[in-house]
C-alpha cells in the first residue's frame, strides 16, 4: 500500500461526499471520531446514534468495569459510532464491531498498540487479525504501523469501506496467489497487492477509501 458491500449507493455516496466536504470539526464534538479513524469531517445527524443510546449506555458500563475513563470510554464509543456507519453491521462490545460472517473490528485506544480485552466477544486470542498477523484466509488492515492499533478483520470476499487516514499497516494471508485491491473516493484502482502471502508494514490509508480483500 502506498499510496460487503454494506452501504446502498445513495448512503455511500453520501459518506464519500462528507468525507470531501473540508469543513472543521471540533474536538468538542460527540460524533468526531479520534484521530486515524475517520476521513468524515462533518459526521450525518445520525452518526452518533449509529448504535442505539440504551445499548451505549450498557457498553460505557462495561469500560468502566474494566477501568477505562469518561474519555477512553467516549473515544471508544465515537469510533464503534463510525464503523457501525460506515460499514454497517452492529457493536457487540464498547470496542468491536462485527459484519455478520464478513468482518470484525476490534477498536484500541489512540495510543496504544492493540485493543484492550473487555469481554469475551473482544478475546484478541479469536481474532483474525491476533499478534499482528493476519490468520489464513484474512486480509487485516490496521490503523498504525507495524500491524498495531485498531484492526479490521476482512474474512469474506467483498469490497469494505475504509474510514483509516494516515499511516498504517495491512497483511494479506488469504489463498495463495489473491490479491486485494484499493479504491480512492471516485472509486478508481490505485493499488493492487502482491499475491497472498503479502503484507506492508507502513503505508498511507488517507487516499484508500474502500478495499476488495479478494
């Protein structure tokens, strides 16, 4: 990388068109997403409820189980707001989504290096992307460098949008020979992978906007 089909083409379209938009958002807003996660700039009325509020009531209790902060718990919860938006599917713990039998992301805190454990459905030792590999037949892309940070566990054929923006890192270990393809906003090729096995450990996801993991 240098440089499920969940979304109708209208709403697609729609999350492509603000992610043009250039206006400012403020730090102060609920629906931002943290830095790294998010090419949308002025998040839709609905952004935030993308996960119904009775639902990140009982997950906010979760972190703070766990011991994260008021903070860690809204950064947590802003991102999960974000991938349930853009790429459908629904929040199953304050730091996972899952795409029914597609994909799963499990979402870390800005500055650390993997997700934190919070519940059995966060286990890092069943995840496809665990210990910055990706298991066999997975494409796992990852936020930062060096296989760290939020992963988005792409398991089943089919072209996913990516919010990611800045540096990070993706592992190609899907059947022998396939290869992954990655979209700018217009929907134009600008990267193909090599063959699996294949993986990049530091590349710039702000132009990719969607990937076809096969």
């Amino acid at each position: 990388m240098r440089p499920l089909t969940v979304l109708s083409g209208a709403a697609l379209a729609l999350f492509l068109t603000a992610q043009g938009a250039g206006a400012a958002t403020s730090p102060d807003d609920p629906a931002v997403a943290p830095p790294g996660d998010s090419k949308t700039v002025t998040p839709p009325e609905n952004f935030a409820n993308a996960t119904p509020p009775d639902a990140q009531a009982a997950f906010a209790e979760q972190g703070r189980a766990a011991g994260l902060t008021e903070e860690q718990i809204t950064t947590l919860q802003n991102s999960a707001n974000l991938y349930v938006f853009t790429m459908g599917g629904r929040q199953v713990a304050l730091n996972k989504v899952v795409i029914e039998g597609k994909a799963d992301v499990l979402i870390a805190l800005p500055d650390e290096d993997a997700p934190r454990e919070l519940s059995p459905e966060t286990s890092l030792a069943a995840s496809g992307c665990a210990g910055g590999k990706a298991a066999y037949k997975h494409f796992c892309a990852w936020r930062s460098p060096n296989f760290t940070g939020t992963s988005i566990d792409m398991y089943s054929c089919d072209r996913y949008p990516i919010s990611l923006v800045g540096n990070g890192s993706w592992d190609n270990n899907q059947t022998k020979g396939t290869k992954a393809r990655m979209y700018d906003k217009n929907g134009k090729l600008i990267y193909t992978t090599p063959p699996a096995r294949s993986r990049d450990s530091s590349g710039d996801w702000t132009p990719v906007y969607s990937v076809r993991n096969c």
